[in-house]
C-alpha cells in the first residue's frame, strides 16, 4: 500500500507544468491516482463577482411642501393659505403714499435723526443726572441754596457735548446705519467726552502746580472731512454720503481728495461762504481747542446730513414730476396733476 504514503520517485505533478514551484505544494507526495481523485471531488473555483456599480442617484423630486413667510411662527407650512396673500404693512403704505406724505417722510427723517441725538445724550449723561438726583435728594444745605447749581452745569454740559460728539462721529447720519452701528457710535462719544474731561483735570492740576501745561493729540482723528466722491450727472444723483468719523486717531494730517476729482471749495466745505464766516465767529468765542474742533466737525456733518436731506427732496421731486408726465401722455392726469402744472410744481 505503497499509495498511503506516498511514492519514492512520484512523476512531476500538473503544477510543474504550470510552471510553479513544487517546493511549495504540500500535496506533491501524494499518489498520482489519489491526487486525480481529490481533484475530481473539488468544486471548480468561481471567478471573483465583478464589482457592484453605484446606483444612480433617486431623482430629486420638486419641493411641494407650501411655503410660508419668515414672520410666520409655524415654518412648517401650517397657515400657508392664509401667509400666500400676505402683503407687509410698509409695502402698502408705500404703494398708497401720496406726494406729499413721500416729502414729509423724507422731512420727518430728519427731525427723527435730531430727536434721536438728544435722547442718545441725555442717555450718555446718565450719571451726571443721577448726581443732581442725589443733590436734591441729600445735598447739603448749600447745594440746596444754590439749587444743585454745580450739578445743573455738569448735566448742561455733558448734554451739549455728547449732542456735539454724537453729530462730529456720525450718529444716524447714513440711511444704511445698523442699531449696532449705531451703539458702537454712542459708546464712542461717551469715551471721548469723558477723555476730554481727564484732559480738563490734568491742565487745571498742571496750572496749580506751577507745572508746564500738557499737550495732547486731537481728540478727532483729523482737522477736516474728506469731500465725497462727485456723482456722475444724470436726472437724479445720488445724495452725498457724510465722511466717517468713528476714529480716534492722533493723526493730524487730513485726509487728501481723490485724485480723479479736482479739489474745489464747494467739495472741501458743505457749508456756504456766509455759513463759515458765521462758524468762525463762534469758535473765536470757545475756550479750549477740543471744543472749537469738535463745535466745527459737528457744524460740518449737520451740513453734510442737510445736503443729504436736500438731495432726497430733490430727488422726490424729478420723480413726481416724471410720473406726472407720464400720466398726461397717457391721458391719465388727475386734477392734482393739472394744479400742480399751473404752479410750476
């Protein structure tokens, strides 16, 4: 039984033929017969399964779920029906507004921006309010006599020169300014007010002392406002925007025009020739530096926001009158339209 173990002398195997080495095989002991029997009873070996393509994408099917407004307190569709006829409020005052409300809005602005400049300061002086409270309240008997007088001239002059700092920075002046903006702004006049007080006590100490006054930089990053940008001509141009003011730099070189604009008066001064003689007059009659500079850069940008103001009346103004005439050559002219005609307007 010579096949169980194996032949002395087996003859080369099919894996010689392949061309493999036999070394390696661990059936080349085995017998011919026996080797052909175990190979008859393997299965056939399987090719390896090709691999799986990816499936195609689903196709997105269209969004049908209704859609609702962001002021909607159910995002989820719900009242979707009611929400698709849905106009803003503001949409509908604007659509229905007559002329002359449009030229009162662009008034009423103004006066706002005003309005808002007092209440901002008065809201800066808060502590200054709270110490005539307290004068009042628990003052002694000679505030009392004098009816708080120190306190009432802290508070007058803080409200004056926050209203001052809150004009020179910019406060409000731009249509676009966000309530971020705009905070940021009142913080700052808050900061340079209570600076220039620092810089009071210091000069008054100095003097005391018999010492040298101190000097110091600006309180505003520059002496004058950069002019804007000249608008193309056209029907309407758009109004001039007022020069940023929201730096505390301790530069005192201005900052130079454009070079593709030649400087002229009117675009270095909004304020008319009459108007700065006037303004020179004044800032004569203040003692400190701080305050002349600050009274000229608020005067400069109330200007530069009446101009703004002007321009957008202007504006209101050619686009009536283009309505108008649009209306009579389509045969659509009210009576309005025929008095205002009359009247030059």
């Amino acid at each position: 039984m010579a096949w169980l173990w194996g032949s002395k002398t087996p003859p080369p195997s099919p894996s010689t033929d392949t061309g493999t080495d036999t070394d390696s095989d661990p059936l080349r002991d085995l017998d011919p017969n026996l080797r052909a029997f175990l190979d008859s009873k393997t299965p056939p070996t399987q090719p390896p399964p090709p691999a799986p393509t990816p499936a195609p994408p689903p196709a997105t099917e269209p969004d049908t779920s209704p859609k609702v407004p962001p002021q909607s307190l159910y995002p989820d569709g719900r009242y979707a029906h009611l929400w698709s006829t849905y106009t803003p409020y503001r949409e509908i005052e604007v659509k229905y507004q007559s002329d002359q409300d449009k030229v009162l809005e662009v008034i009423d602005t103004y006066k706002e921006r005003k309005a808002q400049i007092g209440r901002t300061a008065l809201e800066n002086c808060a502590m200054e309010q709270t110490a005539l409270d307290h004068c009042f309240k628990t003052g002694g008997w000679m505030s009392r006599m004098t009816m708080c007088r120190t306190e009432n001239q802290a508070v007058a002059r803080c409200y004056t020169m926050q209203s001052r700092f809150l004009q020179a920075l910019g406060y409000r002046s731009t249509e676009g300014s966000t309530p971020a903006q705009n905070e940021e702004i009142q913080m700052h006049a808050d900061l340079l007010y209570h600076r220039m007080l620092a810089r009071e006590r210091a000069v008054e100490a100095a003097q005391a002392a018999g010492e040298p006054v101190p000097t110091f930089p600006p309180l505003l990053s520059s002496s004058s406002a950069p002019p804007p940008s000249r608008p193309a001509p056209s029907s309407s141009p758009a109004p001039p925007e007022p020069p940023s003011m929201l730096t505390d730099s301790t530069s005192t070189a201005a900052p130079e025009p454009p070079a593709a604009v030649p400087p002229t008066e009117d675009d270095h001064d909004p304020l008319k020739a009459s108007a700065r003689a006037a303004l020179t007059e004044k800032l004569k009659k203040l003692p400190t530096a701080e305050e002349r500079e600050l009274e000229e850069r608020a005067v400069t940008m109330e200007a530069w926001a009446g101009m703004r103001t002007a321009t957008d009346l202007t504006r209101l103004h050619e686009t009536q009158v283009k309505a108008r005439e649009e209306r009579r050559q389509k045969g659509t002219a009210t009576f309005s339209d025929t008095i205002n005609k009359w009247f030059g307007f």
